[in-house]
C-alpha cells in the first residue's frame, strides 16, 4: 500500500530531495520554457482575434475553419506532431500550442464584438480613422476579456504541456512523473503532480493580478 | 460655422414598396441657424434619434439631405459631433485623456491639446479630477465629461441624443441650467432630442414637433422667452400647454 499512496511524510522527504538535488526545478524550467515559448506563437490568436471580431468578412472566411479544428482536443495531434518534428522542444511546443491558442482566440473576438457599440460611435463622431479606432477603441475595450482567454489559454496549455511531455520528451515535469512510474516511485510522481498543480495556480494567479493592474477599470477583472 | 439644413428627409429600413419595411421619418424639413439651439421633440419610436444619427452620419438618409453649411453630412466626424445618452466616455481613459481624444485625433501636438483639454474641464466644472476615471465619476460629472469631450473638438453642430435622460430630476435641472450656462459661453448650434416638454421649453430657441411614426415634423415653433427662462412665466406656460396639447394628440392618434 505504501507504494500506491505514500505517506505525506515520504512525499515531502522526497520533495525537499528533489529540490535540494536540482531536479525538480531543472524539469519545472523545461516545462516553464515549453510553456512560454509555446504562448510567443499562440499570441497571434489576438489579432486574428481582432481582425475576425472587426471584420465580418474575415470572421467568414476563417471561422469555418477555425470550428473544425477547434474540437479536436490538442493531444489527438500528439501522433501527427512527432511524425511532423519528431520527439523533443518542437513537438512539445506545437501541442500546447493548440491548447492555447482557441480559447485565447475565441474570447478575443468575443471580447470585440461585446465592446458598447456607442464607444465606437462616440469615436468615430470625434473624428477617429479606423486604424486609430483599432488601437485605441477595439484593442483596449476587448483587453479584459483578452486577459480571461490568456488565462483559460494558459490553463489549457498547462494541462496539455503535461501531456506532451509524458509522450515526447527527455525532460519537464510530465516527462519526471512518467520516469518515476518507471521505477515505482509513487513518492517522486505526487510530487511531480502537486508541483504542476501549484504552478498552475501561480500562473493563473499571478495573470489575474496582472489584469487587475494593468486595467483598473474593468469591471469585469475586478470582480 | 454652422447652419444646419434639413431638406425632404426621409428613412426607410427595409426595403421600400415591401411588407415589413419601416418608415422612420417622411418628409422632414427644417433649418437651424448658426449658434441656436434647437430641440426636436417627441415620443419614443417617432424616429428623433435616427434623425440624429443621420444627422451625426452614423446612417444614411434613403431619400434628401442633411446639410452643415452647405456640406452634406456623409460620415460621422468631429463637424458634427453627438453626446449620447449613456455618456460613452472611454473607461479606460481618465478625464483629461477623454477629453483630449477628439484632439488627438485631429493630430493636435501634446501641449495645445493640454491647455484646450484643461479650458474644457474648468468649463463644464471638473478641475480637481482630470485624473479620475469614469467609473470614480457620478452620472452627472460622467455628462459633463462627455460635454467637454464634445466641445474641445470645436464642432460645426453638437448632437445630443436624451443626454439627461439617465439622471434624477434635480440633477437634471441643474445639468440644463449648466448646459445653458457652458452654450452661451460657448455659443454653437445644437440639436438636442428630448422626450421631455420641460426641457425643450427651458433651453430651445426652437421645438420641432414631431409626429408619431412615420416621422413628420408636426409644428416648428420658435422660442424667444428671454433666458434664464422662469418655469411660472405666463408666456412658458402657455406654450408648455401649447405643446403638451400636440404631444397629447399623437398619443390619441396612436390609441385609435
């Protein structure tokens, strides 16, 4: 049984083992890494977001696109992506990729489309070209919600890191727990999954609070 | 800098000749000379606010034309600016930055914009919270921003669309004593759509009377009781009778 479900005790034993050897944040960085090199590709989900939100016929021409890739979940392009980059960063990268990049895009061009249609008319009727009211009307009244899908992207992406990495690759926290499953180190996997845990938590923590400095006036990310 | 001419305006939503289309307005002519402030009155749905946004170029007319000087109005720009009821100040903008937005986009360098943003503010009477956002700001100060905001533009015409419609009634007689105050110190023509009798008597030169839908104009009625106008005057309570009778004909017409 002890092997099944260690104790607490064996559990932060292990922990204050790993953290003292350097391995838990050796493959916490990699993970970090994936995960941000991953959001500096899924950002393009804002303008597309925007330009989709803004423009009825670009919303037209991509959407139907967008709606059929959207369902398939990120870890079915698991196989496809190892033949397309083989097993390491690249591949990692492209699977939280698609964790992130719908939700981030979809609150994008909710977040246009929900902004008081009388801003815009009060813009214009002070005398705003339409690239001015891109950056300063559109751009900033979806920000809030940008920030929602940033988060729930985050989140998506998280989860989605972890999967990848049990699969296709030599380091980063999924891969850890999978390597001490290997070897029957419960101990080493709850650690593994706690740690994930609470650097989810960080990350979608520290965006609120991010969101809430940045925009003081939105209602809806003070709440 | 500032005739409006309104000539055989008409709007059609739908198409013409078809069952479901709607008749905004039919046949509307009036003018307003430059620097007066004229209101259009009457009951909600008798087409006063697509007049507006056709005036602000927001819509197009189906048929005739809305004019500021000879121009036709095309496109929505600072010429003919419009307040809206619900204020739309920017919320991520403090008071001065909304305030300054019609000046920055007429590409104005930093400091003119500063000091024409700063008269503005101590004109409608918000010095002390140029840092505020709107969401700090009463319904009040939020329309006084939107004032400022409007006339920092120097606009040709002033649209307001039932701008004191969301405010109680004692702060809404003190925004239209202000309002007459910040005009004639800043005189420019204005029209202003009200559902409220009271309210055009109190800060019109002229009342268009408009019909219920489609949208004519009933009477057009010039006001020269000398300001700041007293509500127990024998002349303002003749006419406040006078216009209650038309309004109150419409609404019979409608019943039937």
């Amino acid at each position: 049984m002890a092997v099944l479900m260690p104790a607490p005790t064996t559990i932060a034993r292990t922990a204050a083992g790993m953290v003292a050897s350097g391995e838990l944040f050796f493959h916490l960085a990699a993970s970090l890494k994936r995960e941000a090199a991953a959001f500096m590709v899924a950002a393009t989900a804002i303008p597309l977001g925007i330009a989709m939100g803004w423009w009825r016929l670009v919303y037209n021409q991509v959407n139907p696109i967008m709606e059929i890739l959207r369902p398939i979940p990120p870890l079915a392009w698991i196989p496809l992506s190892i033949l397309w980059f083989g097993i390491g960063d690249a591949q990692n990268e492209f699977i939280i990729f698609l964790g992130m990049f719908f939700p981030i895009l979809i609150n994008t061009i909710v977040g246009v489309k929900n902004i008081d249609p009388n801003l815009v008319r009060a813009a214009r009727s002070l005398g705003a070209p339409e690239h001015k009211l891109l950056s300063r009307i559109v751009l900033k009244g979806s920000l809030p919600q940008i920030i929602t899908g940033v988060r729930i992207g985050l989140g998506v992406g998280w989860m989605a890191l972890v999967a990848a990495e049990l699969v296709g690759a030599n380091s980063g926290l999924g891969f850890l727990i999978n390597d001490a499953r290997s070897m029957l180190r419960t101990d080493s996997i709850v650690v593994g999954m706690l740690t994930i845990g609470l650097v989810g938590l960080l990350i979608d923590t520290a965006i609120r609070v991010l969101g809430r400095r940045l925009l003081p006036w939105s209602l809806a990310l003070s709440r | 800098m500032g005739h409006l001419a309104i000539k055989n305006l008409s709007k059609v939503y739908g198409d013409a000749g078809t069952t479901g289309n709607v008749v905004a307005l039919r046949d509307v002519s009036f003018e307003v000379p430059n620097h007066q402030f004229c209101a259009i009155l009457g009951h909600s749905g008798c087409g006063k606010t697509t007049l507006l946004n056709i005036a602000a170029g927001f819509e197009p007319p189906t048929t005739g034309s809305i004019a500021v000087d000879d121009v036709p109005v095309r496109v929505p720009g600072w010429q003919n600016t419009m307040i809206f009821q619900d204020y739309a100040l920017f919320p991520w903008m403090d008071v001065s930055q909304n305030v300054g937005f019609g000046l920055e986009m007429k590409g104005l360098p930093s400091h003119k914009r500063q000091d024409i943003t700063r008269h503005y503010v101590d004109l409608v009477g918000l010095a002390g919270f140029e840092d505020k956002f709107p969401h700090q700001l009463s319904g009040g100060m939020r329309q006084r921003v939107a004032i400022a905001r409007a006339l920092a533009v120097q606009p040709h015409l002033l649209l307001m669309d039932e701008p004191f419609a969301a405010l109680d009634a004692q702060n809404r007689s003190f925004m239209q004593d202000e309002l007459v105050r910040i005009w004639e110190r800043e005189p420019k023509t204005v029209v202003l759509v009200t559902h409220s009798i009271d309210e055009a008597i109190k800060l019109s030169d002229c009342i268009a009377v408009m019909t219920r839908r489609p949208g004519r104009v009933k009477q057009f009625i010039n006001v020269d009781l000398p300001r700041p106008r007293d509500e127990d005057n024998k002349s303002y309570l003749q006419l406040k009778r006078h216009l209650r009778a038309l309004i109150h004909e419409e609404v019979e017409v409608q019943r039937r």
